[in-house]
C-alpha cells in the first residue's frame, strides 16, 4: 500500500441539514486547473431519505474542448473526511481513485493516519464504476449498498463574478435576480458515492472535508 500525501488545498463542509456546500474555484496556481484542483464539495441527503450523497467536483472551468480531453490522474486520490464525534478530526474517511478506465472506491473507513497523509484502504473496497466519457450517457454502478459514479457533468455552482466585483468596487449595492450565471458553459469532473447513513455513525450531525492528495 502507498502512502500519499496532501497536495492541494481542501474544501469544508458541515452537515446537520439536508444539503450544504463549499465552493472555491480558483485553488493556489501550483495546483488551479490540474486534476488536484477541488472546485466544490456537496453533502446532501438522498432521494432515498436513508442515504447521504457525497460529490467532490474537480478541474473546474472547462471549456466543452477541454472536457473531452480531461481526465482523472491515477497518482491524485480523492478523499472525504467525515468526523462524526466533533473534534475536528477524521473517523471516517472514504477515498476513490483512479485506476485504468475505472474510479475505485474505498471505505467508509477510519483512516490508517489522519491529516495531511493518507494509506489507500485496500482492505475496505467499497466497489467501482467505470469512468463516463464527455458527450456519452452516464454511467453509474451499484455494488454493497452504495452507488458510484465518476466523470464530466455541468458546473452546477451559480455565482455572478461580475456583479460581485461591481459590489466590491462600489458601483452596485447587491446582486441582480436573476443574476449571471459566470460558469454557465463550464464543466467540471465529478466523483460521486450514495451510502446509507448508517454506515456513517449514529451521530445526527457531520462534518466533512474533502482533499485530494498526490502519492509520493
């Protein structure tokens, strides 16, 4: 088993209602368009109520020319932290990298070593699903009870860039409704698990982070 290391910024979240989200879009320029660049983090509770879905979205802002030549890298793994006791330290974690034309998935499990360094958990396979290719139909996979999926879909986040720098320089006092949207047309690559909430722990609120780290 490798060990990686972090690489990149990561992303926040806390969980004690039915969705909520981080956001970033622009990461430090080392890391700003590669496949370590997390561009948002979702939590929200399934169309089943008993699930929670996890989406970790990556390589933000590109064109649909770009997007059919992204991809995941084989050396970056994607990893939710989930602490469920409220200490701000990981219990659980669930990890999914890429392998050949497939994501892997692993957990959720408690981690080999929590912070900046990780230990793929082999031992705790969770399932796979093949990689869906830009401009063909999604693949998803069900395998333990959860359900997978990695590859392009639309950047969901809404933001009007525009209209906020206006507010910053002076000349707007708020945004516009309905406002423009500046990542209309821009894709990123997105890595999805549902799972139970029970295989989470029994405590009713969350808190989650998401980071992706490089083997070294």
């Amino acid at each position: 088993m490798k060990k990686t290391k972090l690489y990149v910024g990561l992303s926040l979240v806390a969980i004690s209602g039915l969705v909520f989200m981080a956001a970033d879009h622009a990461d430090a320029p080392a890391v700003t368009g590669n496949a370590n660049d997390i561009t948002d983090v979702y939590a929200f509770q399934g169309h089943d109520t008993n699930n929670m879905v996890f989406v970790v979205n990556t390589q933000g802002l590109l064109s649909p020319s770009a997007t059919a030549t992204a991809a995941f890298s084989e050396n970056v793994l994607t990893e939710i932290n989930i602490d469920n006791n409220g200490d701000n330290v990981e219990d659980l974690v669930i990890q999914a990298i890429r392998k050949n034309n497939k994501m892997y998935f692993f957990g959720p499990v408690a981690p080999g070593t929590t912070g900046t360094t990780s230990t793929v958990k082999t031992t705790a396979t969770a399932g796979s699903v093949e990689i869906s290719q830009y401009g063909s139909a999604p693949i998803t996979a069900t395998q333990n009870g959860m359900k997978f999926f990695a590859g392009p879909r639309d950047d969901p986040f809404f933001f009007d860039l525009g209209q906020f720098k206006s507010i910053l320089m002076g000349t707007a006092t708020g945004f516009n409704n309905p406002g423009t949207d500046t990542f209309a047309g821009t894709n990123v690559l997105s890595t999805i698990i549902e799972l139970p909430k029970s295989m989470l722990g029994s405590s009713s609120t969350i808190n989650i982070w998401a980071e992706t780290k490089q083997k070294q």
